[in-house]
C-alpha cells in the first residue's frame, strides 16, 4: 500500500486540484456575482494590490483571475501558470494577515502558497485533461 506507485501519486495530485478548484469556486463566484461592492471588499483584504488603483477594478481583476485559474487547476492547461498566481495571491494574504496580527490565518494561507508552490513544480499529473488530449 506505501509503495511509490505514480498511480497514487498522480491521484493524489488530482485530490488537491479538486479540493484547490472547490475552494475557489466557493469563494470567488459568490464575489463575482455580489458586485462592485464585493470587489472592493476583497481587493481592500489585499492592501499590497489593492490600494494601486480602483478598488472594484482591482478586486475585479483578482476574482477573474483566481475563477479562470480554477478553470485551469481543473483542466490542466497553463497549469503552472496558474499555481504560481495561485501562490502570489496566497502569500499576499498571508503576509496581510500577519501584519494584521492573526495568529492562525496567516499559517492557513502560507500553506495554501506552499501546496501552489510545490504544485508548479510537480505539475498535474496524468489525470489531467490536458494531458489525456496531448498523449492522443
């Protein structure tokens, strides 16, 4: 059972894109449809983002990128891509809610950065859409 079979490997790796993808579509695509009001909200969680131009627009912008990187996380395509934006977003919070002065959410958030980091580096497996079409 603990033998280093890619099988588990790469099902493994498809658990952590599903559960990264379920995470974001439950955060992201509420914000979406809420509004401007939404937008600025979140962009103003980002005040290292947030504060370089429109509020709305910002948060806008974030929110359409993290809902198209979970398109990506799901599919396969552009997948490093997606991973590091995923771990430039995460490490932003993260570092906002330590100058913040949370205890916890910081950690919460470092470790969302490092999973995305460790996920560029590994790739997303062969239980990826993109790889099923590319081997065909």
């Amino acid at each position: 059972m603990f033998k280093n079979n890619e099988r588990h490997v790469d099902l493994g790796l498809l658990i952590m894109r599903m559960a990264l993808v379920l995470m974001t579509i439950g955060i992201v695509f509420p914000k979406l449809k809420a509004g401007r009001a939404a937008w600025s909200a979140f962009a103003a969680d980002l005040p290292l983002i947030g504060n370089t131009g429109p509020g709305n627009a910002v948060g806008l912008i974030l929110l359409v990128l993290l809902g198209l990187g979970a398109f990506s996380l799901a599919s396969g395509y552009l997948f490093r891509l997606s991973c590091l934006i995923y771990s430039l977003v995460y490490g932003a919070f993260g570092l906002n809610y330590f100058t913040s002065g949370y205890k916890t959410l910081p950690l919460y958030a470092a470790t969302l950065c490092l999973v995305c980091l460790a996920m560029v580096i590994t790739g997303p497996g062969k239980y990826s859409i993109a790889v099923k079409i590319e081997k065909k």
